[in-house]
C-alpha cells in the first residue's frame, strides 16, 4: 500500500561531523549500503546508461566521507581509467586515505564543500559528464527537487541515483537496525529515509520533458529505488524514451 512521502529532519544531518554518534553512524551507513547493494546499482547504471562514453568527470552529490563513491570507482576502475570525481558535501570529511585510494585506481578525487543548489548554479554547462547520487534526492522536496533535476539536465548527460524505496516493509526492517549492531542515529535516520523515499515514477515525473531525454525508474534488491536519466547516442535506442 502506497503512502505519501513524509519529510523529517535526519540525526546525521544535525550532528558535528567529529561526534561519536555520528563517527559510529557513518561506519554503520558502509554496511548497510552494502546490504542495499547501491554501490553495484549506480555503477551498473552508469556503465548501461553511458552509451559506450566513458565519462571524463563525474559529480557525486552528497558525497559524505566519499566511501560510497569509492565503492563505485572500484567496480569501474577496470573499464574506465582517468575518471576525475568531485565530492560535493556540505561538510568535507573526505579522508586522505579515501583520496588514496582514489588514486591507486588512477582516478582523481576533489572534495568540495557547498550547498547543492549553490553549487549547481555557478557551475557551467558541460563541466561534468554524469551526476551522482546515493541516498541524498529523498532529503528534498519534490518542489525542491524539480529546480536540482532541470540544472543537472542542463550540465550533465547521465544522472543514476539510488534512494530509500518507501514501502511498510522497508520501514519496519529499518526499525530492527539495532539488532545488527546499528546505533539510535542509523536507525533513526533509516525510519526517516523510508518515509521520505520514493515508489512507482515518481522522480522520473519530475525530470525536464525534454525529446533527448531517456529515463529508467525501478525497485532494486530488497530496499533500493533507482532512477537514470541519459541523453543517448543517435544509434541508441535502448530504454524508455519520453
């Protein structure tokens, strides 16, 4: 049963980047991104959706300690090489090492701390070649997220996202957290992602209708809900059109 998207203020979000709370909360976001399996679903998607392009930079919003990227990275590295990756914060929390570890698969990491909309507005059009995101689009209203969707439209040719999926089930396995091992943020903050997350078409019916676009909306495992939008080559013509 489908139920409206709710919106509510997330621990993480609130808390000092150095707090315990918020250290610990980080550790346990690694596993469970690892059981929602979005790393695998986002590089999945870029490979599919880049038409044969190999991206020259990639834009990764919301990027915290930029652990999440680097779990892409590491699935692409074998087929793309030289890829530059800005991780766009509000806070830059981004570990030399991560850094490192960016640059052992020959890829460059730049970390940027700046509000999302900031930005996307001062940055010009062609600058990347593909937007990240990994459970960022679900802190934001639709009339916020339709202003985000029509500049990433205007500067990127591949956007992949993967988000909470808001579903009764996903709620109450967020709720028994604690049995793994997850601290009172992760499980608040899980409670509050599924509630704010997204079903059916609902970011694709946001996106700029525009001809060249494509777009591809679906649950994904048990948890996720991903969504790519891809400008194809002319002789592409793979995936839904719109």
């Amino acid at each position: 049963m489908n139920f409206p998207r709710r919106l509510e203020a997330e621990l993480l979000d609130q808390l000092p980047a150095d707090d315990p709370r918020a250290v610990r909360s980080r550790r346990d976001l690694k596993r469970v991104n690892a059981w929602m399996r979005n790393a695998s679903g986002v590089a999945a998607m870029l490979r599919r959706y880049a038409g044969g392009r190999q991206p020259r930079t990639i834009l990764d919003l919301g990027c915290g300690d930029g652990a999440f990227m680097l779990a892409v990275a590491r699935r692409l590295a074998p087929h793309w090489r030289g890829v530059s990756v800005i991780l766009l914060d509000r806070q830059n929390i981004v570990t030399s090492a991560t850094r490192a570890s960016f640059s052992a698969l020959q890829w460059q990491a730049e970390a940027v701390s700046a509000d999302v909309f900031d930005y996307l507005s001062g940055a010009k059009p062609g600058s990347v070649d593909a937007i990240t995101a990994n459970l960022f689009l679900h802190h934001f209203t639709d009339e916020q997220l339709t202003p985000l969707f029509a500049r990433a439209a205007e500067l990127a040719c591949l956007v992949a996202a993967c988000e909470p999926r808001r579903s009764k089930f996903v709620i109450e396995v967020s709720r028994m957290l604690w049995a793994a091992g997850c601290n009172d943020v992760t499980v608040h903050d899980a409670i509050a992602s599924a509630r704010a997350g997204f079903t059916g078409n609902e970011l694709s019916a946001l996106w700029p209708r525009r001809d060249e676009w494509r777009l591809h909306e679906r649950p994904a495992a048990l948890f996720s809900h991903c969504f790519a939008a891809w400008r194809p080559l002319a002789a592409d013509n793979g995936g839904p059109a719109r």
